[in-house]
C-alpha cells in the first residue's frame, strides 16, 4: 500500500511523516525504514526506525531509486513499512511524472508485504485523480 502526504515546501509534510513513524513504531510488529536526503532529522526518530541517507547511495535517476528499494527490501525480510521523506527529491522526480513510480511501489509493496509512506511536495490539486485516492494527509 502506498499513502501520501501532500503540500508545498514549507507546509510541514516532514512533522507529519515524523509523528507518524514514532507512533507506527509502537505497535509494529516488523521493521521500519525512514529514508531521507539527509541525516538531518535522526534524533526526532526512534530509535528502532532505520535512517538511511539516499543522498549517500549516488541515486541518480527514479529507476535506480526503485532498484535501491528493491535492494533494501532484499536484505530485510522483516520489513513492513518505508517512510520517504522528500520523496521528489529522493527518488530524482522533482520534474517528472511520479504516477508510474508509485504504480510501481505498489506492485513492490503487494509482492512483499511492505507499506510506503510518502512527503510529496505538491498539492492535492497537482496530483492525478489515482493518486488523490492515496492521500492521508492533504495541507
């Protein structure tokens, strides 16, 4: 499952993911894996949540992003949940269409039993009528 936070630079998408991920860690019976682009906010994450740096793995475009999440998926058969912060960032979509990446996290998260949450840096208003559906928090 994919579920996407959405709203412009600025509007606290990361505060959100945040509080999510510390409560999620509670009850999570699984591992769970925050990637960033920096190590910026690893002391307001438990403990128990992996940071990963993507800024440290020379990701360069959406297709190898996909590849090093496969690859973290591949080392963890414990893992339940991803959070990506910054997702546009990350996954090097800050000027393309995200709507087949995320077709694509779907297919990933259905094969491993995995969800995905994700920061994305547009509007409600910006995002195809497929994904609004995967909104849980618009600002």
């Amino acid at each position: 499952m994919v579920q996407l936070i959405a709203g412009k630079k600025g509007k606290g998408k990361t505060k959100h993911l945040l509080d999510k991920v510390n409560e999620e860690v509670k009850t999570a019976s699984g591992n769970i894996t925050y990637l960033d682009k920096s190590t910026k906010h690893m002391f307001e994450l438990n403990n128990k949540v992996r940071l990963i740096n993507v800024s440290d793995y020379l990701v360069t475009n959406s297709d190898e992003f996909l590849g090093f999440i496969c690859g973290i998926i591949s080392q963890d058969h414990d893992l339940q949940q991803m959070y990506f912060d910054s997702f546009l960032k990350i996954a090097c979509l800050e000027d393309g269409d995200i709507t087949p990446v995320i077709a694509k996290l779907e297919k990933i998260g259905e094969a491993f039993g995995i969800d995905f949450i994700l920061s994305v840096s547009l509007d409600e208003a910006e995002l195809s009528d497929e994904l609004k559906s995967k909104i849980i928090v618009s600002l």
